[in-house]
C-alpha cells in the first residue's frame, strides 16, 4: 500500500502543481481510484489489514487534502470515507492526548 498511496499522491500533486486541471482530475482521475479504495477497505479495516501503520496517516492526509479540493468527494464510497473519518479521529484523539498529559 505504500506504493499505491504514492501513486494517488502523485496524481493529486500533478493536478495540483503542475496542469492544474481539476475538472479533469475529479472527471477521469478521482474515480478509479475511489473504486480501488472502496473495494479494498470494504474488506479490510486499514492499509496493511487489521493493523494500523504509517502508511494509513500518509493515505489520510492526502485523502485529507483531496476532500479539501472535492468536498463531498468520499459520499459514495462509504468503507473510504470510514477509513477517513477513522484515521482522522486517531489525530484528533493524539493532539488531545499530548495537550492533556504532554505538559509538564
């Protein structure tokens, strides 16, 4: 999975620095890769399975960045979006975790 965040990445990234082509991005780009993560999280919880790694916070914050762009892009892909929300509320639940305990 690192390899296939890397080449989602990519794609967002040549949109977005280099043609700047949006309508064509979420026209012929965006949705084979919503139907890639939609079939492979509707069988598994994170990107190596059942274990959470490094790998699921570099696909949230690129998947982060992308409904920045498109809001409402995950609406029908409902196991993508889950991971996202999911992945999100693991940073959300650190950043408080730091701000409560982290001082001293």
């Amino acid at each position: 999975m690192v390899g296939v965040t890397s080449d989602f990445r990519m794609g967002f990234v040549m949109m977005s620095y280099r043609t700047g082509d949006k309508a064509g991005y979420l026209k012929d780009t965006l949705p084979d890769w919503l139907v890639k993560f939609e079939k492979y999280f509707s069988a598994h919880e994170y990107c190596a399975g059942d274990l959470l790694t490094h790998v699921d916070f570099n696909l949230f914050e690129i998947l982060d960045h992308v409904v920045t762009c498109f809001p409402g892009a995950y609406d029908n892909s409902p196991k993508l979006k889950a991971f996202w929300e999911r992945i999100g509320n693991i940073g959300v639940r650190v950043v408080w975790i730091f701000f409560v305990f982290g001082k001293n």
